[in-house]
C-alpha cells in the first residue's frame, strides 16, 4: 500500500452489481479460449500433423505452468506500484495485450519446428526450435501470470466476504463457457478438408518426411491465431474497464490484513510447504490432491491428438471435442452443490466423482479400439461430468479442511501447487504417449496408457482421501497452522 492512497479521502465504493459479476467473467472467459488454442489446437497440430515427439511437445507447453511461481511478484507488484494510474487494470491489460501476441508468436515456431522436422529430421536445429518454443511458451507463462494474478486480486478488492463465492462461482463457471465457446467457433474456423481424415489415417510413420503440406495448414491455422486472440484481447479491456476505478477497496484494506491473511499471489513455496505439513491432515489432503491434479489433466495433451490419429478426425472435430467435456463439467458443477452434496457428503461426493472419472476413462479407451466418434464424444460428456462432481466436491472438502484465520494462505498454497502440478501433469501424459508409441504400433494401446494410468491415478486419490478425517483436523490442525503462522510473523 502506498503512501498515497493511505493519504487519500476513504469512500464507502458501491456493491458489485450481478450484470458486473458476469462481465468480469468475459475475462476468465478470454482465458478459457486460450487454453483451448494452447492445449487443444497447437499441440494437436505437433503431434498429429508434424509428428513431433509427444513427450517435446507437451514439454514445451507445460512451460507456461512451470512460470506459475512468478505469480508471488506480479502479485507484490500490482500491491505496491500503479500503471496508468491503476494498482491491477494496467498490468491485466498490459499482461492481456503479450500472452495474445505471444500465442500466435507460438504458432510461428511451431511451423518451423514441422519444418526443420521435415527437411532434417531430428537434427540440431530441430531440437534448436523445440528449445525455442519451450522458451516461448516460458514467455507467454509471464504474460499470463502477470494478467491473471492482478485480476485475481481485483476479485478480492472489488467484492466483500458475503458476495466474494458468488463472484468466485460466475467467474470460473465463464472459464468453462469460454472453452465450450471456443471450441465451437474453433472448429467452425477450423473446418477444412485440406487438413484431416483420409490424410491422417494414411500416414506410414516409416517415411522419412511427413504428408502434410505446412504452407496449406498455415493458411488455415494462422487467421484462427488472430482472430482469436484479438477477440480475447477485446473481451479482456471490456470486462475490466472502469472496475477497479469504481468498485474497487484496496484503499480502504490495511496493510496488517494483507500479513495475517496472504493472498495466493503472495504466498511463497517455503511458507507454502510449511502449512501444507503442518498436521497429519494437511498432509494427506495435499497429498490427495496433488495425485487427483495429476490424474486428472494428463489427458490434457493427448486428447485432440488421440481423435485424430486414431480416429481420424479433421482438426475442427477434435476441436469440438472440447465442448463436450467443458458442457459435462459445467452441468457437474452446477448441480452437484444443489444435488449430490446435501445427500451424500462432501467426502462421499469427491470418491464418487473420482471413480466415476476413472470408469469413463475406460469408456474412452474402449471407443478407440471400436472407432467409435460417437463413444468418445459420450465419453467425454461424461468425464466432464464426473469431472465437475469431483471439482465441486473437493472444493467445498478443502474448505472444510482449511482454518479460517489462515484460508487465504491454505488456499494460496493450493493454487500454487495446482498449477505446478497442471504442468507436470501434461508433461507426463506427453512421455507416457511416448512411450507407448515406442512400445506398441497400434495407437490405440499407446494412448490407452495414459487413459489407464489416469484411471489408476483417480482411484489411488480416493484411497489417500479414506485417510482424511474432518474431525482430527478440526482438533489438531488449526492450533498447528496457527503455530507456523506465528513463527512466519516473529521472523
């Protein structure tokens, strides 16, 4: 907090307004379609049309999660420095205005990573542009973080503690509309003969270059690069613009409540790990958690370039995919708080998400030894589904399971660990794929291995999760959180 604005006249800012809440959403919103351009569309192009190493490509996409831990200094920045007169709008712009121009600065190494692959195989500069790409998305990490984490914090300055979770609710329900979004208008864009099935389905992995025309793939790629992004670029000034100026209560929190409740931006590994082994019950929830993020996104990487190769689908149909899944999960979500809890528990809703996610992990992998589309699209409706059960169902256990006098630090200790744990998940489906296209020539055994690890992940979780007692951790764990954060404040 700067010296000026403990200076400045202390105004009573109005109530955030509903039709307000949802726009703030048009920026998670943004998000949600660039996920889907990064984890959807250009890793599919790798795998499938140029034949990069899986393992290389989710690599180097993963970098961008890596980076997460830059969120404690843009967080501490946007805190302490303005820009165009603004403690978070100008560094979300700012932070906006890179990751959309880095996104298609992405797609241009891509191109020349297929073609260096095409004319040289793995050669030296081959692996010189995979280098290149990891830095890029490293990059593009930056700029996220630096957009993300500021409108985190305007989420908590714009809102008071009896409509913050209804904010919360809105904002991330509009990530997974910005994905179902995204993924319809993507595949419409997308939606070219040129670049899928027969082509895909013919390819011999014995020829030493590969099929697909670059040139012919760029010229329907790269417009999707732009106009995306730009629609993103929009959606991010429009869903922020005047917030922070009229509801915003930064000047109005001191600087003491900031020290006693951490915000996830601000929250560091060393204090992080502290507080997540603070008691027996800390311990088996992060544990639980840690292996069910793993579980749950290693599909992340592999799942467009699954419907492509073995079931041959146009890059605009795998596309799509991701509006199956993000339509289960939000239907998942948004029932289960009113359905499944009040009669089942929060504990006995998480296991049955998990298992059910793991039994439609089976699902799909049976619709890849039947060609079936119309089974992997069910399949993933109802992984989406049993995903959101899942997501609802840990959330409100982790809320349980969190003091209140430290649930900003508990919470921001989770999300920093979520997105490093994002980002080894996708790394590792990418060398599981590897693996088993060096193991077995069927692609679909080679993709099954990730489905079932991930199957074996969900269902390892639920074991962890037998382990989690509300009650110890009501008796024992707050007095032990309480004592760390005692310490974290003498020094």
């Amino acid at each position: 907090m700067t010296i000026a604005d403990l200076s400045s006249p202390i105004t009573n800012p109005p109530k955030l307004k509903l039709l307000t809440m949802f726009r703030l959403g048009l920026f998670q919103m943004g998000l949600g379609i660039m996920s889907l351009l990064t984890l959807g569309v250009l890793n599919r192009i790798m795998i499938d049309e140029l034949i990069v190493l899986p393992g290389i490509a989710a690599g180097a996409i993963a970098m961008y999660q890596f980076v997460s831990p830059s969120r404690v200094w843009f967080g501490q920045m946007s805190d302490s420095k303005k820009l165009f007169g603004y403690h978070r709008s100008g560094f979300i712009w700012i932070g906006a205005v890179l990751f959309t121009l880095i996104s298609f600065l992405a797609l241009q190494v891509v191109w020349q990573l297929g073609l260096s692959l095409q004319a040289t195989g793995w050669s030296v500069v081959t692996y010189g542009w995979a280098l290149v790409l990891a830095m890029v998305f490293a990059g593009y990490g930056l700029a996220l973080s630096a957009s993300s984490t500021p409108f985190a914090a305007l989420l908590v300055d714009v809102s008071d503690e009896d409509n913050r979770s209804q904010l919360v609710s809105i904002v991330w329900s509009m990530l997974m509309v910005g994905i179902v979004l995204g993924a319809i208008v993507g595949s419409k864009l997308l939606n070219s003969p040129d670049i899928c099935g027969d082509a895909i389905l013919s390819y011999d992995p014995t020829q030493t270059k590969k099929i697909t025309d670059i040139a012919l793939l760029q010229k329907t790629v790269n417009p999707v690069f732009i106009l995306m992004p730009s629609l993103v670029l929009l959606l991010g000034f429009v869903s922020t613009w005047g917030v922070e100026k009229k509801y915003s209560r930064f000047s109005r929190r001191i600087n003491a409540e900031t020290i006693s409740h951490p915000r996830e931006d601000q929250i560091t590994f060393g204090h992080a790990l502290k507080v997540l082994t603070a008691s027996r019950q800390t311990g088996f929830f992060f544990s639980f958690l840690l292996v069910l993020t793993l579980s749950l996104f290693m599909q992340d990487a592999v799942m467009e370039p699954y419907g492509g190769e073995v079931f041959g689908m146009c890059i605009s149909e795998t596309t799509k995919l991701n509006a199956f899944f993000g339509t289960g999960t939000l239907f998942g979500i948004g029932t289960t708080g009113f359905l499944v809890i009040p009669r089942l528990g929060k504990k006995r809703t998480t296991k049955l998400g998990a298992l059910l996610a793991a039994a439609c992990l089976i699902l799909i992998i049976l619709a890849g030894f039947t060609a079936s589309q119309s089974l992997l699209k069910s399949g993933l409706l109802f992984f989406g589904l049993a995903s959101g059960i899942l997501t609802a169902g840990a959330t409100n256990l982790m809320l349980d399971l969190t003091a209140a006098e430290t649930a900003g630090t508990f919470i921001g200790a989770w999300g920093l660990a979520q997105a490093m744990s994002r980002g080894l998940a996708t790394v590792l489906g990418g060398v599981i794929l590897n693996l088993g296209k060096i193991l077995f020539t069927n692609p679909v055994f080679a993709y099954g291995m990730v489905f079932v690890l991930q199957a074996f992940g969900l269902i390892f979780a639920v074991i962890i999760l037998e382990r989690v007692n509300i009650k110890e951790f009501q008796d024992n764990a707050k007095s032990a959180i309480a004592k760390i954060m005692e310490n974290e404040l003498d020094g």
